[in-house]
C-alpha cells in the first residue's frame, strides 16, 4: 500500500515537472506573448470592441486557443480576458483545447459566429463545462 502511494506521488510530481507554468498578468489580461494578432488589440475609430472573457475555476485550468475565422488569435487561461477591435462583419470565432492529457470531457471545440456591427461592444464568455467547450454571447 506505501509502495502503491509513492509510486503514486512519483508519477504525479514527475507530470507536474512537465507542465509549463502558465504566465499571468496581474489585471487577467491575457500576457502580450500569447496574443498573436497584436494588430486586433489595437482601438481606432469605426471600430467595434469584443470581449471574451474565462472563468477562473477548476474545469478551466487547461489552456485554449481563440481563433477568429479559423485564425488563432490568442491562447487563454482560466481569469483572463482579452479585447479586440473589428470592422462590421460576420465572424466566427472559435476555441479548441491546445492539450488535453487524456481528458474526453465532451467536445474539443466549440464555435460561434457574431455579426459585429458598427459601434457595437460584445461580450463573449468562454467556458469549460463536464459536456465540454463553450462560446456564448452575453446578453
């Protein structure tokens, strides 16, 4: 049974010494080196502002990639946020799980598609749940 329970420890503190710590800001911004359309953060007239926003919580420690048109735009941890800047349009914008290590908790992605209209502010709240991935605009 020790043996059972050291072996255990083992392995779990050698899958924790894999793991990359996750680098935060301290006003849940998602940090400058995981957005990779820095142009998108940008605010300009006739623009209109989106929000996407993770919970902080259990179900959203793993890391997700946000993708716009099937773009990654940026990776987000659980309590962070990010907001861009868009021309009127339709969009869809997706996420997807940059790693699972064996986890089968629902569906890897989920879509949304936003028609953005000019002067418009959205707010889109990104989540993990036991049915897997989620995208939603607020109301």
């Amino acid at each position: 049974m020790i043996k059972t329970i050291a072996v255990g420890l083992t392995l779990l503190m050698t899958l924790a010494a894999c793991t990359t710590p996750v680098e935060r800001t301290s006003t849940g911004d998602i940090p400058a080196a995981r957005v990779y359309i820095k142009s998108m953060t940008e605010q300009a007239a006739g623009l209109s502002q989106i929000t996407f926003t993770r919970a902080a919580g259990l179900l959203n420690n793993d890391m997700l990639e946000l993708a716009i048109n099937d773009v990654v735009l940026a990776q987000i941890a659980g309590g962070e946020h990010l907001s861009i800047w868009l021309k009127p349009g339709s969009y869809d914008f997706s996420i997807k799980r940059v790693s699972s290590l064996g986890s089968n908790a629902g569906p890897t992605t989920d879509k949304l598609t936003v028609q953005v209209a000019q002067g418009g502010r959205y707010q889109v709240q990104v989540s993990t749940e036991l049915r897997g991935l989620t995208l939603q605009l607020a109301k």
